[in-house]
C-alpha cells in the first residue's frame, strides 16, 4: 500500500488497503505472519522490526493470484520470483513497517472503538441483514489463531497510516509559477527536416556467391528454421448434428399446448390514434372536431398537428391515466381529453384485440420448435457427458464419432500461428486461436476436454503428432537466403549512407542538398512538442534524443527497412501569458503528481529515520527458490 501512493494506483501490488487484507488473512486461517515467529530467519528489518522469510512468503503467496490477473493466468511461483513479483512484496512490507513506526513517532493513535466501527463495516462480518455479527468476527480470530487484542492492534495500524497519507496526499494546488513553467518547457513545439532512405532503393548489391550465401546461411540459421509443426484432430459437435435424434409428435406438442396455456394468454390490445397538446383549450376544440368528423387523424390533419398511431397498446404499455378510457372505448370513438403528465391527451380506438388463448393450431408450430430447442440442448448435455465418459474410458474419436454424431477435422501440419507447412493461413479451423493454444498445450497423443466452442457447440482437440522445429535444408531455402542476403546489404548501406548525410550536414551542408539523392525523400514534420501529438512517421524510439536537441543538431535513427535523418530546424515557444487549452494537461498532471512526489520523498526520509537492512544472499536464494518447491 505505501511504496507512493503513485505505485498504489498504478501497479497491481497496491491496490487492496490494508484492512482488507487483514480481514482476508484471517478467513484464510493465516495467522503466522502477524504473529511471527523467534526462530524464522529474517530477510529485512526496518528500525529494528524484523521481516522473516515466512512472513514475506506469505504476504508474496497472498498476492500471486493478483499478479496473475496483471502477468496472465499461467504466472508460476518461480516466474514471479524473477520477475519482481517478490521483490515489490518485500519493498511494501518495509514501507508498511516503516509508517508503522513514523505514526508512533508521531504520537499518531487509534482508539478501539474506532478500530471496532471499522471492523464492523466489513462484509466480512455482516448478518444476513447487513449487521454486525461479532460471533462471525471471533469465529474468524478463533480459526486464525489470533487474539482480539492482536487484530484491533493490526487495524489501528492501518488507519495510523493512513491519516500520515492522508495529509500528504491531500488535496495540493500546485503553484501557478510552477504549471506555467512546465508548460512552457513542454509545450515549446520542435520543427523538424526529415531525411528519410529506403534500403530497398539500394539496387547496385553485388551477385553473391554460393559460398557468401552458404556462410550467411550458416550464420544466420535462426532465421530459415521450420517452426513446430502438429498434427491434430478436431471433434466438433453442433446441436444441429443432433436434430436428427429429436422428434416430437403431435401429441408432445398437445400436452405442452395443456402445460402452458397461462402462459400462452394474450393480453386484450388495442391500435390507438392520439394527439397529445398542452393546452386545455385547443384539445377540446380538436375533441370536437374529432367527434363530429368521426376520424381524430383527419381532424388533427385540419389543425396543422400530427397524429400519432400506437399499434397493440396494453395495459402495460399505456400509461395510467389512460388506461380506463382507452380500455372502457368501443373501436372508432374519440374520447375527451385525459390530462397526464405528458399533457392533454386526445385519443381514439381504432382496432380491438380481444385477446385470450390461442387456438391450437395458430401456435402448434412455434410450440413445437421451442419444444425441439428445449430437448436439444438436454439431448446435448447427455451428448457431451458421454462424449467426456468415453474419452476417459481411452475409446478413440473415430471409434465413438457415429454413435454421437461428432464431425472430425483432421490437419495434417499446423503451426503456432495457424499456418501450413508453405505459410499459408488454414482459414477453416473452428474457434482458432482457443484450438491452437489448447493443441499447442498437450502431449502427443492426448486429448483435450470437451471445450464450447460458441454458437452452442462443442469441440476436443486431440494431438496427433509433433514435428520438432528445424533448420531447413539450404537448398530448399537458397531463394529466402539470397533475399535476406541481399537485403541485408541493401540496409547496410542505408545506414551508412544515413550516417554520411548526417555528417555533412553538421559540416554545413543543408538537408535540401540531397533532395536528388537515390533513395531519399525529404519533408518538414508536424510541430512536435511533450504536450501534443508525435509525427507517427518518425520512430518513436528516438523521442527521448529529439526533446533534448539544439536548433541545428542533427540525428539519425535506424529502422528494418528505411533511415532516417533529422535536423532539429526551430523551437517555437509558447507562453504562459497567451497559454493554449493544451496548458490544462500539464495543470491534471501536476496536481495528480505533487502529492504522489511528497509521499515518495517522505518515505525516503523515512528509509533514513528507521534504518532499513536486507540481507541480500538470502534474498537472492529466495528469488531463485525451484519451481518444483
């Protein structure tokens, strides 16, 4: 929680407070690093207070499942041990440790009764009704091994820290010297000449030797290797596979017609004809009209208004106040204006829908088609319990494909990209990038479980064979050498010819001298500054070396296939006087970084307070722990 309150937003690690997981501790039945424990080793200590290893490894443990919602699923122990999962887990510890001890420091407390009314607003240990239920709260503690004393001592902690924070972090208003500064400084916006060289318009390579291509060949075999290759098996089962299984007489149709005729109720509804105004006055003079011509829409038509047609209104489409008078009318009569809150309401029936139970026969067919879909998908739930049966029971696809009516796709060769042994797409593999992360999971010769597969199917996936990545043979791919040889020359000059045109220009040569240059196109880019957006034609790994630039400097920047040279031509600056509304991004930025820079300068004042020591062999014998602890 307390590396910065920048890492508490920003990186996974920080994102619970800590009463949380304090709570979460206890339901778990994880005590032992609260309590500690005299004979564990200690990785660290803060001001005296020891982390040992079993303390750490926990809290480490605790947050895997959060890292892999970050890292991804298959993040395993070891991985996140290399890759600084532990690592942060340890600095939070330490800056927990380390606030604990500044809010003693500083006389900072926390009475019971406020840790309790903290504890009794977590879920955790709520009634059914939402109330407090301290025997769910003792249960936990009981469970957990730890004392009551103990778990208020931990929350009264977690608020000490928090009101530390909380001053810290509050609410800054950055000084206005300081936005506009950073804004001139950022928003300043750099004018650059763009030189840039394709490597493809170097056409003058030399013929190579079979010898040249065989030693490139040789040193470069990485580049010409077949990829893993597998063959697999696919079983696909579709609800319409099984149609054929699924028949339903007349009489099942009967019986489902006798089982839901509640159901099959129509409510009575009406087509209605309204003009709604909001004045009394002019709605009783429609009225009128209306009434004495028989017709509302003609009479409307008269006015200048518009009639609107509301076809099968019920009486849970209609509003309230109009439900009695247009329910109690006969079809064709008008009725008087009805006051609701839209305003005056002018309405006539026009079409009355009786309603009631269908006969049999209007609804036979959909009744039957329901009837179809609903025992389908029964029939496929048995379908696939018995597909999953008689693959544990070792029966083979093709032994059990007739008898559940599984379509097989067999593919002879597919890589990890989908693609055949020519490179091809195999544009006919269902669900493809699922299906190829399952098969690229299994041993040779097994079989995945049953899988959905969308739409209402199911798939398996059974591996087949495994063809093991390879260097193929050169003859097969002297063609894709000489290329790559070739282009390979090509970028080498390029590049040098970046590099020569970037000298001479530093010497005093101008950038529109090479306009004629073989290969070289020149133009002006966009304004660029920190604030606004970049030129997407220029590489964006250079952007660090472009803002720290004088007018005159020249750069040149690398990419597979084409160079480039630039010249920083002018800075345009900007003015906090006259500021542009792209100034508002620097004042967001300051002000969410102001207070995120004081918490990372206090905990560096605290570092030197409390003395923070790491024995680092044994650290470094936990990060490298074996997979198979």
């Amino acid at each position: 929680m307390l590396q910065s309150i920048r890492e508490m937003t920003k990186h996974w690690i920080f994102k619970g407070l800590m009463i949380l997981l304090v709570v979460s501790f206890g339901l778990w039945g994880i005590g032992d690093m609260f309590r500690g424990n005299p004979q564990q080793r200690t990785v660290a200590s803060v001001g005296g207070v020891a982390i040992p290893v079993q303390s750490l490894e926990t809290r480490f443990r605790l947050g895997l499942p959060e890292a892999r919602s970050v890292f991804g699923p298959d993040l395993t122990l070891e991985k996140a041990r290399k890759i600084g999962v532990l690592d942060r887990t340890l600095n939070l510890m330490i800056e927990e440790i380390s606030f604990n001890l500044e809010a003693i420091r500083l006389g900072i407390s926390v009475s019971d009764q406020m840790a309790l009314e903290t504890i009794a607003k977590q879920p955790g240990f709520r009634d059914a009704n939402g109330k407090f239920n301290a025997e769910m709260w003792h249960r936990l503690l009981t469970q957990s091994g730890m004392t009551e004393r103990f778990f208020l001592d931990n929350v009264e902690k977690e608020k000490a820290r928090a009101v530390i924070l909380s001053t810290l972090a509050g609410n800054m208003l950055p000084p206005k010297i300081m936005i506009d500064s950073l804004y001139e400084a950022r928003g300043a916006k750099r004018l650059f000449e763009v030189l840039t060289i394709q490597d493809h318009s170097f056409t003058d390579i030399s013929k190579p030797s079979d010898d040249d291509l065989m030693a490139f060949y040789k040193e470069n075999e990485g580049l010409f290797f077949a990829p893993e290759y597998r063959a697999v098996t696919v079983a696909t089962l579709s609800p319409e596979a099984l149609q054929d299984d699924i028949s339903i007489s007349d009489e099942d149709v009967k019986a489902e017609y006798e089982k839901r005729k509640e159901e099959l109720m129509e409510p009575e509804t009406r087509d209605v004809v309204q003009v709604v105004l909001q004045d009394e006055g002019k709605a009783k003079a429609l009225y009128d009209a209306a009434e004495k011509a028989g017709d509302l829409s003609k009479a409307a038509k008269a006015h200048g208004m518009t009639p609107i047609m509301m076809k099968k209104i019920s009486e849970k489409t209609v509003l309230p106040e109009l439900y009695t008078t247009l329910f109690s009318n006969e079809e064709k009569q008008v009725s008087p204006p009805v006051k609701t809150s839209l305003g005056y309401h002018v309405t006539q029936v026009m079409k009355v829908y009786t309603g009631g139970l269908p006969v049999f026969d209007e609804v036979k067919e959909s009744l039957k088609k329901s009837l179809k879909e609903e025992r389908q998908g029964d029939y496929l739930a048995t379908t696939i319990n018995k597909l999953d049966d008689a693959l544990a029971g070792g029966r083979s696809l093709e032994d059990i494909a007739d008898d559940l009516r599984l379509h097989l796709m067999r593919y002879a060769a597919i890589d990890q990209a989908g693609k055949d042994t020519e490179g091809k797409e195999i544009k006919d593999i269902p669900n493809k990038q699922e299906l190829l992360h399952i098969a690229y999971g299994l041993s040779d010769g097994d079989a995945s479980p049953v899988q959905e597969g969308g739409n209402g199917g199911y798939y398996v996936v059974r591996l087949d064979k495994i063809t093991p990545s390879q260097a193929r043979p050169f003859d097969e791919v002297k063609m894709r050498v000489t290329s790559a040889w070739i282009q390979k020359k090509q970028h080498e000059k390029a590049v040098a010819e970046a590099e020569m045109i970037a000298k001479a220009i530093r010497e005093g040569k101008k950038v529109a001298d090479f306009a004629t240059t073989r290969g070289v196109s020149i133009r002006l880019s966009k304004p660029v500054s920190l604030l606004g957006e970049p030129d997407n034609d220029i590489p964006s790994k250079i952007a660090p070396q472009m803002f720290v630039m004088k007018p005159g400097d020249v750069i040149t920047a690398q990419t597979p296939d084409k160079q480039y040279v630039l010249r920083l031509s002018s800075i345009v600056p900007v003015s906090a006087k006259d500021p542009e509304p792209i100034r508002i991004k620097v004042a967001e930025q300051v002000k969410e970084d102001l207070p995120l820079d004081m918490v990372k300068q206090y905990m560096e004042h605290l570092h030197k307070v409390f003395s923070v020591k790491i024995n680092k062999d044994l650290f470094e014998s936990l990060k490298n722990r074996d997979a198979n602890e």
